[in-house]
C-alpha cells in the first residue's frame, strides 16, 4: 500500500523541505529511527512476555501512533 504525505500547515512544509535538504537534520532523523527500532525490538523480545502484556506492547510500539514514536517526533522536530 503506497501513503502519501501531503502538507497542510507550514511547519509541515518547513520540515518537509527540511528532511531533503538539511544534512544535519538527516542524520538526527536517522538516530531517533534507529533508537525507536532499539526500543521496540526490545520490548519486543521474549524477555519482558511475562511483565507487558501484548495489547499494552501494541499500543506502545505503533509506528503509526504509539506512544514512543510520538515521543520521538516531538523530539526530533525540537531537534536543531
């Protein structure tokens, strides 16, 4: 299935044109990825069966909107 991004507000456009351009911004853009990754293989893994339920693991590791990909597109966009 193919999502397409189409920006409403200009700070949507400014971080658009920002992910293309800004070399800095690529790279903090590709830690926060890969820390969010760390993250939900993590919690993911069999170690933590027992403590976390798997609604509760679902909700939190959404990449679409769980709680810890929110987290990280706050910080990224505070990010300079």
């Amino acid at each position: 299935m193919l999502t397409l991004r189409i920006p409403t507000s200009f700070s949507e456009i400014k971080t658009l044109i920002k992910d293309r351009t800004d070399k800095r911004y690529k790279h903090n853009k590709s830690l926060f990825d890969e820390a969010y990754k760390r993250i939900c293989k993590e919690i993911n893994s069999g170690y933590w069966s027992n403590d976390i339920s798997k609604y509760m693991k679902d909700t939190i590791t959404s990449p679409t909107n769980g709680v810890i990909s929110q987290i990280l597109l706050e910080c990224k966009s505070k990010v300079k």
